[in-house]
C-alpha cells in the first residue's frame, strides 16, 4: 500500500481546503471500501481526510414533512432510526440487508453513496478494466459477469451498483447535497450518477472535490407502506444478485401511488419508471404487476451469464406489489 498521510476534519470548509491542498487525496467516511481498494492498490490516495468528527450526523425531519439525513450517519444508525423505520421502511430495510453489524456501524451515508462496483475484474489491477483504467478493455463482457448489468450498461462496462440503501433512496426521489470550494449544490437521484457511455470511469455528476453533506428525501406518504427485498447468493453477509424497493398505495382496487426501483442490474440503482406508468390508475392484480415488471424489463439486454435476472426482477415485482396489496388490504 502507497503511504499516505491522514487528516481528521472537524468542519465543513476545514476539510475541503484539506482535500483541496492535497491533488490526490481523498475523503474518508467508515473506510470499510476505500481502506479495501488500497490494500489492493486500485486506490492509491497520498492523504485520506476522515469526514466523520464533521457536524453531519444526524437525521432530522423538514419542514415540509421529509427527511435529511447527514452524510456521516452511519447505516446501523440510519436504519434504527424511529423516523425511517415509520415513514420509509424499505429505507431501513435496505440498509439492515447489507454488509454485516460491524460494517454497518462503519459505514456512512456519503461512503456508501460512493462504493464501488464489486466487478471481479475491477478489484484485481493485473486485468483490464475501463472503470479502473480507462480504454483498457472490459473482459468482464467476455468472461465472468453473471452478477452483471441487464439495464442501462454498454459495450465499454457491464458492471453493477452494489448498494441496498440506494435503492431505496432511488425509489424515494432522495436529494444529494454537496459542498464544494466554489459553494453547495444539490443533485437528484435521478441525476447523480451518470449514464455509463463510454465514460465507466466516470460514475457520478458530483463536481471535482465535493463533500457529500447528505441526503434529503421528500415526503412522500406511500413511502409508508413501502418494503425492500433482496436476493442474493446466501443468506447473509452477500452482495445483491437482484433486489428492489417498492411502495404501493391501492385504492378501491385500483393503484392510486407507486415507487419501484430496482437494485444489482445497472450501473446505478435504477428507478423503474416504465413499470410504474404501466401501474398507476391500473387494477391492482398480478396480471398488471407483470405487464408493469415486462414494459420496465423491454430494455433489458443480457450477457449469456446473466439473463436470469429477468426472469428474477419480474418475479420480484410480481411478489412484493402483491404482497403489498395483501397487507394494504388487512
Ligand atoms: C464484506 C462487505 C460486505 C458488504 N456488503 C454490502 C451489501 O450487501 N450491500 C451494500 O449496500 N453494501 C455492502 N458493503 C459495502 C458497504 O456498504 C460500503 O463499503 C460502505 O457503505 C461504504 O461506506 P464508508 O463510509 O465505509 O465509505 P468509505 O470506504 O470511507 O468511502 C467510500 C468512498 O466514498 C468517498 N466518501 C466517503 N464519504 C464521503 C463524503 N461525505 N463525501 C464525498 N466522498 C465521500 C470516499 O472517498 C470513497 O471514495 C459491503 C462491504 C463489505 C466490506
Ligand atoms: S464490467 Fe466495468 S468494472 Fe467490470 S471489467 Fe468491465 S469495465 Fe471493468
């Protein structure tokens, strides 16, 4: 591992002029992917300017009923928090089905925002790789990428976003604040990662040396009737294969509100907007929940490996909207 040299921030401006002074430093939340990447050499930071003393570290509701949530709250305090759990419980359920305990009470919401795809050929710097190095190739296209992307990827990167909490966030129209040198800024979900292209390397629109500050989420009352599933490889302790996030209000049998997104099949936690046009004012039964899973899975294009998770992101679709209807209905 390069050596580097370590800094703790106490305020805001304090650690952007560190990172600022620093050409190749990075920010450091609970280190558990950052540390991870060094020890392989696919980062190689002359400084780490630890985030986590900065005044960021609670979640407090708003004024117009949402939330905002720090960008140093760790996922074990975000996810027990009596607010998310009643307003946004796919929120914390997403959380509580990543990583492990001792992770979790590392993890920040900035770090966990900025993990990196766990692409096999992507952690391994004796491989190609676009994402890593950019115009080396992506082997992962040709060889070992059944847990790769089905949605939204391209001939240059087929990886995946392996966060649980984004997908959840994805579905809840979050907000990400940002402070930089030049002043703060805000970017939707919907924006804040960038399309792949021919660009893997670059993943996010956050400008050069923004702090990540946190997360805001509108109110949004179907939240509250919301679940998050997750399907992996076993039972625990596993990266998604496929997941998703859903929240349903049915009214007189028909879908009055609906958010889904899905996680582990692009680039990004993917807001399955399609689906949800096909779904509203629609009648609230498996044969719609389908038709709403197919309209979404129409742009799917799979590798020979992976195209299982079709089948398995429709089935997922079909099962938590129906289950949600059941349990709207007792
Ligand atoms: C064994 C293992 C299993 C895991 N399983 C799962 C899982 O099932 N699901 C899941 O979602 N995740 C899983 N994770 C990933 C884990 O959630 C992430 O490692 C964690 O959320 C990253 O948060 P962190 O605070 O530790 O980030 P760090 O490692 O500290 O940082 C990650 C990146 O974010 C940047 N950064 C951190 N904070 C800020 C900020 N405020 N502003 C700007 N940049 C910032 C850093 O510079 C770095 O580039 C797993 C990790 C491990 C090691
Ligand atoms: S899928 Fe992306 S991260 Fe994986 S090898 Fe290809 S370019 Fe690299």
């Amino acid at each position: 591992m390069r050596e580097f040299d370590y800094r703790r921030a106490h305020d805001v401006p304090g650690a952007l002029a560190l990172l600022d002074a620093e050409p190749e430093a990075r920010f450091l939340g609970g280190g558990t992917n950052l540390v991870d990447l060094m020890k392989t050499g696919v980062e190689r930071p002359a400084r780490l300017v630890d985030v986590r003393d900065l005044p960021l570290d609670r979640v407090e509701s708003t004024s117009d009923g949402g939330l905002r949530i720090g960008a140093t709250v760790t996922n074990s305090d975000l996810a027990a928090h009596p607010e998310v759990r009643r307003r946004y419980p796919a929120l914390t359920q997403a959380v509580l089905a990543g990583a492990s305990g001792q992770l979790r009470n590392m993890a920040t919401v900035g770090g966990n925002l900025l993990q990196r795809t766990r692409c096999g050929y992507f952690a391994d710097i004796t491989k190609p790789c676009n994402k890593r190095v950019p115009g080396s190739g992506c082997p992962a296209i040709e060889g070992e990428h059944h847990n790769h992307a089905v949605l939204g990827a391209s001939e240059h990167c087929v990886a995946t976003h392996p966060s649980d909490m984004g997908v959840a966030l994805a579905a809840f129209d979050a907000v990400v604040s940002y402070e930089t040198p030049d002043g703060p800024g805000t970017l939707p979900f919907a924006d804040f990662y960038l399309p792949v292209g021919d660009t893997p390397h670059r993943e996010t629109a956050l400008p050069p040396g923004a702090l990540i500050t946190g997360v805001t989420l509108p109110p949004t009352p179907v939240a509250a009737r919301s679940r998050y599933r997750k399907v992996r490889e076993r039972a625990s302790y596993a990266f998604a294969i496929g997941s998703i996030a859903a929240a349903l209000d049915v009214q007189g049998g028909v879908v009055h509100d609906v958010r889904l997104a899905f996680g582990a099949v692009a680039s990004r936690p993917w807001r399955a907007r399609t689906a949800e046009r096909v779904l509203i004012g629609a009648t609230a039964d498996a044969e719609t929940f389908a038709a709403a899973a197919d309209a979404e899975l129409a742009a799917a294009r799979p590798l020979p490996h992976n195209a299982y998770k079709v089948t398995l992101m429709r089935n997922l679709v079909v099962a938590e909207l129906t289950r949600l209807t059941e349990e709207a209905a007792r």
